[in-house]
C-alpha cells in the first residue's frame, strides 16, 4: 500500500484508478526536464522494449532521459536512484528489483522533493504518486475467457489444461494465474497447475516435453507469457500434436503471427512495453510539474484471438495497442 505524506499532498488521492486526470488549473509543463529512470533490468525483451519507449517519449516532449539498469542487483538499484537524486532530476521512475528493498530510496527521492513513479511492478510502501502498469489479472481473465469460448466452439467438454507458470511467488504470475482460474471456474474443464518456467522460452520447451509426458490427454496449454507459450507449441509440433490448444499473455507478433496463420494458438492478451512506457514518461512530465496525476495508470490491454489478431499492428516484438487512457 503506498503511503501518502506531507512532502506530497499536492498530489490528488481519490482519483479513479482506470483513468488518469490532470486538473486544468495546474501549472504548465516544462520542457527540457531530466527524468530518471531505473530499471529492473534489460535481460528481458519486454523492458528491453519498455526502455524503447520511455527514450522516445522523452526525446518527443523535448526531455533528456537518465538512464540506469539496476541488472537485478538491489543494491545497484538504490545506489542508482541515490544517483539520479544527486542529479536533481525533475522526477523519477522506478521499475522495482525488489518492492521492499527499494522503499528507503523512494523515501529519500520524496524527502528531497522529487516524485517518483513506479512502472510495471509496483512497491509495497513509500511516497510514490503513480504506478503505470496493467491488470495482470484482468488480462489473464481474458485469455481464460478466450479459451473458454473456443472450448465450446469446437465442442469440447472435460478438457484437461496445463498452466506453465511465471516465477514462484510473483505478483505477475500470482495474477495472471488467480485471473484465469478465475474464468475457468464453475466449468467443466480442470487445470493442472504445472512447473515455474521464469517466463523462459527454454525452461517452457523442457518442461513441456515431460508434461506431454506425464499428461498425453492435455486439451489445452495456458503459459504466463507468450514466450513460454511459444516453447510448448514449439514441442507439441514435433510431436504431431496439432490437437492442442495454446494460449499466452502479452502479445508477441509471433503469437499472433500463428494466430493468422490459422494455427492451434487460440489466444493472448495485449501487453505492448513501448506504449507503457510512453504512458510513463507523459505521467512522470505531469508530476513533475504538480500537476495531479492518478495512483494508478492502467495502459490497457486486450485479448487477442484467431478473429481479431489482423486487427493490430505487429511490426515489432510486440503487437502495438496504444489505446487512450490519459485525459487531459
């Protein structure tokens, strides 16, 4: 839960959480800003492709971006963000390797009158006045849903699904788990949970060949990201296993390449990373200048299926979906 302290109360709180308003009376925004960011890490494509963003956004509104990769060492992390405070950045984002282990830094950014904002993971404490981000369970949701109404599409009933989790004991992977059982309950399909794959497409490859192993009668495959989900499939092709579906979360154009190729890959949920961190710098210039700003931006998602997955632009790593979700 974030707290809300005196250094902070120009900040407004009882804004919605799905819509972000800025108050027409409050001051305009400046130009040539520098904001901080730290980030989690660059390991991964999707913050490779959430830095992409962030950079660009920056770069158009006539701001510098700092830069910083934390490369998974919390330690690095807090002596970053005691960087860029040193700096005198106009306001900070944070992508957070640990959301406890970070809360001194937030603290000591907020003492010195600098907003901070977090991105994509949020931290459990601490004087931060956005947190830009997606519903991990909404989105889940969805793809359960997706599933459910292909299921009874294609006639199928008891169908047996496998669900190759994220990290053991993560937010994302606690959400996008809780969201789609959440849609298959009360039906006639059962899940077995199956093993942590850390959102690796390699992990997933391995772990899917043992799976169809101990489970020959799986119906359908639910990963916690397309990668994961790209791995199984990869494994159910050689294995002639055309019988079973596949679905993911975050929208990877090779996912919904297969979706229009007419493929056994029957849905995912959008997660675009460049468009999340668009949304993060237009938040971080609206902070810095006062202005009020909602404790949580939800950049959007949607689910995509074999109907409707010409509909977005896949170009890049990610499908693009860049729905408006700032107001002004």
């Amino acid at each position: 839960m974030f707290t809300r302290r005196s250094a902070m109360k120009h900040f407004a709180a009882g804004v919605s959480a799905l819509a972000l308003g800025f108050a027409v009376t409050s001051p305009a925004l400046a130009e040539g800003l520098k904001i901080g960011f730290s980030q989690v890490t660059l390991q991964s494509p999707f913050y490779v492709q959430l830095k992409d963003g962030a950079e660009a956004a920056a770069k158009a509104g006539g701001d510098t971006l700092i830069f910083l990769d934390a490369n998974g060492d919390v330690s690095k992390q807090n002596n970053d963000i005691q960087d860029l405070i040193t700096q005198g950045v106009s306001a900070i984002i944070i992508n957070p390797v640990n959301p406890d282990a970070v809360i001194p830094s937030v603290e000591a950014a907020a003492a010195a009158g600098i907003p901070v904002i977090t991105v994509d993971r949020s931290v459990n404490d601490g004087e931060v006045v956005a947190h830009i981000g997606r519903d991990n369970k909404a989105m889940g949701k969805l793809v359960g849903e997706a599933v459910l109404a292909r299921l009874k599409a294609d006639g199928v009933e008891g169908a047996k699904i496998i669900e190759i989790q994220g990290d053991a004991g993560g937010a994302v992977m606690m959400d996008r788990r809780d969201g789609f059982h959440s849609a298959i309950e009360g039906s006639s399909h059962t899940i077995v949970e199956g093993p942590y794959a850390e959102y690796i497409r390699a992990n997933a490859v391995t772990a899917m060949q043992d799976l169809l192993q101990a489970h020959p009668d799986v119906k359908v495959i639910y990963a916690h990201n397309d990668d994961m989900a790209l791995g199984a499939a990869q494994v159910l092709a050689e294995s002639g296993r055309d019988d079973v579906l596949i679905s993911g979360v975050d929208g990877l154009s090779e996912a919904l390449e297969m979706m229009a190729a007419g493929g056994n890959y029957v849905a995912t949920a959008l997660n675009d990373p460049k468009y999340l961190g668009d949304v993060t710098i237009q938040v971080a210039r609206e902070a810095a200048a006062g202005n009020e700003v909602s404790k949580f931006v939800d950049a959007g998602s949607k689910a995509v299926t074999v109907d409707n997955a010409a509909d977005f632009p896949r170009e890049g790593l990610f499908a693009e979906y860049r729905p408006e979700v700032l107001s002004k």
